[in-house]
C-alpha cells in the first residue's frame, strides 16, 4: 500500500514537519537528516510545538512519526552538545526538559502513535520516542543503542521508567548501563518493539498499521491508551524532573566532555570521574 498523495500541510519548514491526511493519520516527521535527526533545542522546541498542534487537531485520528534520512535519530546532538563548553548544563537543561515535554506529549496524546524506525535509534531522542510510542514498526536492519552512560550521561525521556516497564528491569539496567547494540530481532524479542518488517516494507507496513488505528473507534482506542498508559504514567511524570536535575549536573563534568569527544572521535572514552 502506498502512501496517499495531498496531505494537508500542518508545519512545512523547520526541522520537524507535520502533515495530516485525509484518512485522519497525522504524519509527524523529524526532518535533519544531514544530522542523523540529532537533537537539539531547536529541533526539540519544534517537535514540542508540533505534538501540541496535533492535541489541538481534532481530525487527527491516529499519529504516524517517522525520521527523514538514513536514521530514525541518533539521539542528542554531540557536535553541539560539546561546542557549549562549559555552558552544557544550562543547555542540556533546556534541552532535556524540552524532550520531557514532548515525549510526555506524545504518551497523553489522544490518537495512537506508530514510530516507523530505520537505520539507528539511539540516546534519550531515540530510544526516548521508541518507548513513549504506543506501536513500533523497525526494519530488520535497524539498531537501538541507549548510549547515555557512555557519554557519562543518564537515560532522559521518561526511559529510566518506561524502558524498565517494556523490557523488565534486569535487561533494562543491562541496555542503559552496558549500552550494547540491539538488533530489531532482539528488540522485538524483548518487547520493545512491535513488529519488525523488510527495510524495503517498513513504511507501507507502518502506513498500513496507521490507516488500521486512523479507521478504529477513536473514543474506544483513545482511552483504551490512557488506560494502558496510566498504569505507568505517574512514575514516568515523577521520573523526568529528577532525570532533569542529574542530566545537567552530569553534563558540568570533565567526564561527560570526555565522552562526547569519544563519540565524535569514534574511540574508547576515558573517564576520571571528574
């Protein structure tokens, strides 16, 4: 199935677009490739400002978010993350809190959300969305890769609870502090993904699952979500400020310098605990 023509343009520029299709499904895109859809406060504050557009839609009867490019995203954004010195904390701050909105956003939203993942999903944006999404669809060559301690960092976007709640706890704590690279075979068998397809299917096969919800009985699947959700929610909401306030501390570090440097230097960190 192919995906339908002349949507409605919501948000046409920016690093986070937003169409809306007659079937109802809103098409909710991180849009810098050039960056592996890599976080910043502007691409943040967008994504923000679009989830809110879309609480305002009424037409809107299902999500479907997706990233443009060779990856979904690659997690905050390192280059500039580094470039701030010894500002980083006051902008991984913002930063944070920003992703905190959105992804806390996307788990109160009405209509279902179907993340459609390619390439890498990795750090609090990648793993953040997968986890705040109410369906995953990866292609079979997909990689999710958790990656904040790496960074001398901790896990951001509600993770630190909803992970744990998709995965249990002992593999959860195994992803956030050893960080391996996890296959989408792997995700789907651990439960953090729903389905894995073809690369070439992934979004007539996400599209599909869309169209499905966007056809469903919108008041039944609404609150069937916040049924599901509510059982997980209140310890997500009191997760973020405390992720919040660490995320910053940690940022001020010599360590959390060291290992953005690594990442962009493609080495092994070394960390003093300074």
């Amino acid at each position: 199935m192919s995906k339908p023509t002349s949507p409605e343009v919501l948000v046409g520029e920016g690093p986070v677009r937003l169409d809306l299709h007659a079937d109802g499904v809103a098409h909710l895109r991180l849009a810098r490739p050039e960056a592996a859809n890599g976080l910043n406060v502007e691409l943040l504050r967008a994504l923000h400002e679009a989830v809110l557009r879309i609480h305002g839609e009424g037409r809107v009867r299902a999500v479907l978010l997706t990233g443009e490019g060779q990856h979904f995203c690659a997690g905050g954004d390192v280059h500039t993350f580094l470039s701030k010195g010894e500002a980083l904390p006051d902008y991984i701050r913002v930063a944070t809190a920003l992703l905190q909105l959105a992804t806390a956003a996307l788990i109160r939203l009405n209509p279902p959300v179907v993340a459609a993942v390619q390439g890498f999903a990795a750090g609090g944006g990648g793993m953040g969305l997968v986890c705040s999404s109410d369906f995953v669809v990866a292609g079979e060559s997909t990689r999710f890769l958790a990656g904040a301690t790496r960074v001398a960092m901790v896990p951001d976007a509600g993770v630190s609870v909803t992970l744990t709640q998709l995965v249990g706890f002992r593999r959860a704590m195994e992803i956030l502090m050893l960080n391996p690279t996890i296959t989408a075979a792997e995700a789907k068998d651990m439960g953090l993904v729903t389905r894995v397809v073809a690369d070439e299917r992934l979004m007539d096969e996400a599209w599909s699952l869309a169209r499905q919800l966007a056809a469903g009985a919108p008041a039944a699947l609404a609150n069937t979500k916040r049924l599901l959700w509510n059982g997980i929610g209140q310890g997500v909401e009191a997760a973020m400020p405390e992720e919040n306030h660490i995320q910053a501390l940690l940022s001020g570090m010599a360590d959390a310098r060291e290992g953005l440097s690594a990442v962009i230097e493609k080495r092994a960190p070394r960390f003093t605990g300074r």
